[in-house]
C-alpha cells in the first residue's frame, strides 16, 4: 500500500473510484451518491485544495480524504458560522482549512490507512485551524470519533442538524499545524 498526494486533476480522474469508496464507507443510496458526484468534482476548484489517496499494489483506490480552504459562500462553511457564536466564528473561521472528507473502504479499515491519511492531509493543510463534520456517534466505539480524539480534535459545536439530513453532526476542530 502507498498513501500518496493527488493534485486535484487526479482526484478528478479518479471520480468513479472515489464515489465508490464513499458510499461503501458510508452506506449511501445510488441517488445520493450520484448527487455528491457534482459536488465531489467541484470541490477540486476550491482555493487550498489538497487531497491524499492510499493505493493498493494494483492501484485500487483504498481511502481518500481532501479539504479545502474555509470560506464564506461554501454552504458548509455558511451553516456552520450561522450556528457559531460571534467568538467562537473568529477564532475557528477565519482561517481555517476544513477536512471536507475522509474515507477508508470497509474491508481495509482498522489498518491505520485513516490516520495516515488525515496525518498527510493535515500536514499538508494551509491555515491556522481546521473543522470537520462527523455524525455523532459512541466516541469509544466509532472508529472515526477515536481518531480524531486521537489527532486532539476537539468539540466546537454537538447535535448540529444540517439541512437535509436527519442526523446529527458533531463539529470538531484543532489548531494547525500538526506537531
């Protein structure tokens, strides 16, 4: 396995691969994940782009993760700020690299492909903090809630509804870089 930087040209080459590892990560429905595909493949424009890939020795798209520079007019950028308090928007949302996503196919999980991952990802991240979204979850039994608690994520916002969808998120940050 090699866990690689794709420039966003290769994110893009590589769509179909992508969305499948996302939806099978996250057991998504055929209609949804053709909707994510436009955002997907829009998101490779967006300002501080970086993403990171693990390949398996056939090449086969293993995990992904990318983000992107934080800004106002991004609808995740948007919700979240309405949500903030006026210091809490300053200090997390002024300069801030937001860990758009983070995937690891099922039946490679629990290797340390996602902490390499978000470790490459966030090494390679511009800005003075970074955010992230996850679904709440039992922090002690979610593969996900451990490693970020392990990368010293803390809680920003819990039980954020965002539209749409009936979940609720957890809002998580750190400061950058990565020590």
């Amino acid at each position: 396995m090699r866990l690689v930087a794709w420039p966003p040209e290769m994110l893009a080459r590589r769509l179909d691969d992508v969305i499948g590892v996302y939806g099978q990560a996250m057991g998504y429905s055929t209609e949804l994940l053709e909707a994510r595909r436009g955002y997907v493949a829009g998101h490779v424009h967006r300002s501080g782009f970086r993403a990171v890939a693990t390949l398996g020795p056939d090449d086969r798209l293993l995990g992904f993760g990318y983000g992107y520079t934080s800004g106002s007019g991004q609808w995740w950028h948007d919700q979240v700020r309405g949500a903030l308090r006026r210091d809490a928007r300053k200090s997390w949302l002024s300069d801030c690299f937001e860990v758009v996503e983070l995937h690891v196919r099922p039946d490679a999980q629990g290797h340390g492909l996602g902490a390499g991952q978000l470790r490459a990802l966030l090494s390679m991240a511009t800005g003075r903090t970074t955010l992230l979204s996850t679904p709440e979850a039992d922090e002690q039994r979610s593969r996900a809630w451990r490693l970020y608690r392990r990368f010293e994520f803390v809680d920003v916002l819990r039980h954020f509804h965002f539209p749409g969808d009936d979940r609720p998120f957890a809002i998580l940050g750190r400061p950058l870089p990565l020590r």
